[in-house]
C-alpha cells in the first residue's frame, strides 16, 4: 500500500496521516486495531471502559491485533475519572493521548514525564494559544459539522488561522472522509486529518447495525447540533434524538440509541470495512495530488 508521508507520520511512526476518531460508545478494540493496521492511528476514548481491568483487557487485546501504534483519549473534565486508566495505559506502553472536554495541561507533565505525545483537541485559537502555552506537542482543529462536540468555525478558516498563530502542528477535524477532503485539508496546511463519522459506518464500528444503517441513509439536513443531550454543544442523527430532553444517566442503556454524527453523512455511501475507507482516501489524495501536479 502506498502512503503518504507528512510531519504527522513521521512524529507518530504511521504510514498515512489519518487518525481514527476516539468516538464513545462506538470505538472499540476492533475499529481502532483496523485503523492501526491500515496505516492510520486508531485511538480508543478512556470513558468506554468503566474499569481498569476492562481497559487492561482493551489494551491486551489491542497489542495482539496490531504492532502499529495506537492512540487514548482523554475526556480532561468529563464524567468519568482517568487519572488511574492514564497510568495503566503509559504502564502498556501507549505513546499518544489526545484530550478532549477540558484543557490538556493536567495530562501533559505526565505523559511527557514517560517520553509520550499530547494533542489537545481545541475549537478556538484561545483554546489552541492555552495548549500550546502548558506545552502540548499538536492541536487537533475541531471544525464546524464534526461528529460528537463540533466546533464552530469552518475548517477552511480554523486550520489556516491557527497555523498562523501558534507554532503547533495541526491536524484537522469535522467532515473529512475523503481523499480530497484530505488532499484540500493538506492544502490548508494541516498535518494529517481526523475522521470519525464515517467510520461509524464500518464492519468494526461496534454499534446496533440500525445506527450504522442511519450514517449511511442520513443527508447534513438530518444532523441536528444540540447542546440539550450532554449539556455540550453535540451533533446527532435528529431521528435519534427526537423526544429526548436530556441525556439519560450515567452508564444507561439508553445511550446506544442516541446516536452522533457529523455531516460528513454525505459522504457515507455503504457499511466498509474501514481499511477499505482508508485505503480509498490514500488512492484518492495520490490521484488529486497528480491531477493538481499538472495544473499551471
Ligand atoms: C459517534 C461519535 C463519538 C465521538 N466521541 C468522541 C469522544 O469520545 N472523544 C473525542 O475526543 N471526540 C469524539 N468524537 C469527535 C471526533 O473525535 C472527531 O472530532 C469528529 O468525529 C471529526 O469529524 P467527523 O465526524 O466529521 O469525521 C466523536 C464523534 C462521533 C461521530
């Protein structure tokens, strides 16, 4: 397979420069090892495992499906405690933390202190100019249309505008799924990109094959942003949440049926394995970047 070589590559030792979302209560040990051994970097959110056996279990089970790297994600002032589910996964050996829900400084020392990465998912130039200032070693741009708590500003502006004022590499996030999506994310200036919506609808998403069946189905007019679920600004499949006033309590059932995505949908044509979908966006981008090579 072909990849494509940028700073983001070289600095997590991946052979394409796409991360696989951290997406709660949808990636799992199978979707993240899929991503990881396709070249790009899964990544696992910390919440989906409520013990530190069952996320000892996760880790073992990846470090048998993959010998590529594999990422953790940090919810900094989310719902459920990390400061034990960190050191167990820098004790396994994981190497790069995203945060996300809070600033990344209380994570940073810590991974440093064991020779890791942090990149902090960020929405804002303030909330990029405060990660950079407590050290993190990349930002994440969440742009508007991101599946899960979206940002606000279009990618086309975000990404340029905080290349421009930190001196952080950036990769970028929010309705990306495409080899040109990718290629034009590039071409702004990012790193490498985040793609979360569309791997919902893979073989290895583990998630009722209904919500799957709904990325594929579901039109950006279907996505509704709410801050109402998670008391975050969130976006979601509006089908799934209709009727619901708030999100249920902690650890509820009735989590699996709220289901989140970006408008990224437009480009979900059918259920993949998501190698396929990766391997897709690499042919892709080699083919834009030849078309563009030509132009004068
Ligand atoms: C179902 C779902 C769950 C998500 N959960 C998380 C999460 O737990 N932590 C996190 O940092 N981001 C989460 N996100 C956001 C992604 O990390 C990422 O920013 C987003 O999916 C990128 O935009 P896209 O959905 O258009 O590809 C989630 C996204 C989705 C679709």
């Amino acid at each position: 397979m072909a990849g494509i070589r940028t700073g983001l590559t070289e600095m997590l030792g991946i052979k394409v420069p796409v991360i696989g979302a951290p997406m709660f209560l949808v990636a799992f040990e199978e979707l993240v090892a899929a991503v990881s051994n396709a070249g790009g970097l899964g990544t696992l959110a910390l919440p989906n495992y409520r013990t530190l056996d069952d996320l000892d279990q996760a880790l073992a089970t990846l470090d048998s499906a993959t010998d590529r790297p594999f990422g953790v994600n940090i919810h900094v002032s989310g719902r459920f405690p990390w400061s034990q589910q960190l050191e167990l996964c820098l004790d396994r050996g994981v190497r790069c933390f995203i945060t996300s829900l809070g600033a990344p400084a209380p994570v940073i020392d810590r991974v440093h202190a064991r020779g890791g990465l942090v990149f902090a998912e960020v929405v804002s130039l303030e909330q990029a100019v405060r990660a950079e200032g407590s050290g993190a070693d990349g930002l994440i741009a969440v742009a508007r249309g991101a599946g899960g708590h979206g940002g606000v500003l279009p990618l086309m502006v975000l990404v340029p505008y905080l290349k421009e004022h930190t001196s952080l590499p950036v990769v970028a996030a929010g309705g990306i799924s495409t080899g040109r999506q990718m290629a034009a994310a590039l071409a702004l200036g990012a790193w490498g990109v985040v793609t979360g919506t569309r791997l919902v609808a893979t073989v290895e998403a583990r998630v009722a094959e209904a919500y799957k069946q709904a990325v594929v189905a579901s039109g950006p007019g279907d996505i509704v942003v709410t801050d109402r679920i998670t008391g975050n600004r969130a976006s979601w499949i509006a089908r799934s949440i209709e009727g619901v006033e708030s999100g249920p309590s902690i650890g509820s059932r009735r989590w699996l049926d709220l289901w989140s995505a970006g408008v990224s949908v437009a480009q979900a044509d059918a259920v993949k394995p998501a190698a396929t979908i990766i391997n897709d966006m690499v042919d892709e981008f080699h083919g834009v970047v030849n078309q563009f090579s030509k132009l004068q």
